[in-house]
C-alpha cells in the first residue's frame, strides 16, 4: 500500500545524531501525497545539541509539512479521538521512549501521541535508536516485538566497536515499513 492520500503522524524523540538523516524522509513522505502530523519530544523540540539547534530542525519541518509541531501533551491527546492519523511513527525512538511504551506512560507529547493513536488500532512504527538497545532496553525492544500494532524499522548495530550495546535504525526503510506497516505486516528482516 503507498503512502499517498495517508495521514502519518512522524514524531521524533531526542536522539539528535540521527536527525539530519531521518528529516530528508519526512520530506520523501510528503512528495508521496500523504499528509505528515509532525510530533516532537520535549527535547527534541526544545534541545540545542552538537547535531544542530532545535529551532533550525522545527522550521525545516514545518516548512516541510506546512504544519505546526504537536509538541504539548494536551496538543497530542486528540489524535486518536479525532482520527488524525492512519499510522504513526516514532523516528527517532529513543531507550527511554521505547521503556514508556511498555510501561505505558504517557508524560511527554509522543508518548500521549502514540497512546491516542493505539486506540484506533491503527499501526506504529517504532525506529529504535538507543545506546542500550543489547543492553538495559532489550526486554523492552522484545516486549514491543510482541505486541500488537507495534512495528520496527530494520536496524542494525550502531558501532559495534565502540558502541558495541547501540542499535539504530537504518532511515533507508521508513517509507518500506510504513508501507508494510498499512498492512499490518512486518519487513523482513528486521535485523540488517
């Protein structure tokens, strides 16, 4: 199933390192003729980091989707009840996202965004980008895996010399995933 004539809520957490190669794909998105939801963290809206300052990251992709940033916990409640989204994805996806979406807590604006969108038992795609993904968050990473509506971008070790714990995704397959997502299906595979 393409993307076009979809409405895809596309939030970011803070994993600033993978920002520049995830933006140039909502931009893909978009020129597919689906409408973008954009969602930030609190950091991930509000964050000065070595990777680029906040603001330049919040106009490029409101200028990109023509929308404004949900990024306020009562701005992200109504997606689910007024349907504002097909599918959702979290990309980046951060440790400690991933451990509030099992746990299900629901304190920052993509935290709420992902829980308003599961009420409609619409799918959400999850790009895990952590340091402790073989680590501290690998029985969160697998309890998602087996949950329904919960899908992965493939991903693969971050650095696996230096950074031997950290996965990420590879930005090459959201508009696969998501595709695939629709469907209610899993790309295969899942580990590149």
């Amino acid at each position: 199933m393409k993307l076009e004539g979809k409405k895809v809520g596309f939030a970011m957490t803070g994993s600033f390192c993978t920002f520049k190669s995830t933006i140039p794909k909502i931009k893909a998105i978009v020129e597919q003729g689906a409408e973008v939801v954009p969602i930030m963290s609190f950091n991930a809206y509000e964050l000065d980091t070595k990777f680029g300052k906040a603001q330049d990251f919040i106009c490029e992709i409101e200028d990109i989707t023509g929308k404004k940033i949900i990024h306020t916990i009562p701005e992200a409640e109504p997606i689910g009840p007024k349907k504002m989204t097909d599918i959702m994805i979290i990309a980046p996806c951060t440790g400690n996202t991933i451990a509030k979406l099992v746990n299900g807590i629901t304190d920052t604006p993509v935290t709420m965004a992902a829980k308003s969108h599961l009420r409609n038992n619409n799918s959400l795609v999850i790009a895990v980008s952590t340091n402790d993904a073989l680590s501290g968050n690998a029985s969160n990473i697998g309890c998602l895996l087996n949950r329904n509506n919960y899908f992965f971008v493939p991903l693969r070790q971050d650095n696996p010399i230096t950074k031997p714990r950290s996965l990420v995704f590879d930005p090459e397959y959201i508009i696969k995933t998501l595709e695939y997502a629709l469907e209610k299906e899993q790309i295969q595979p899942i580990l590149l």
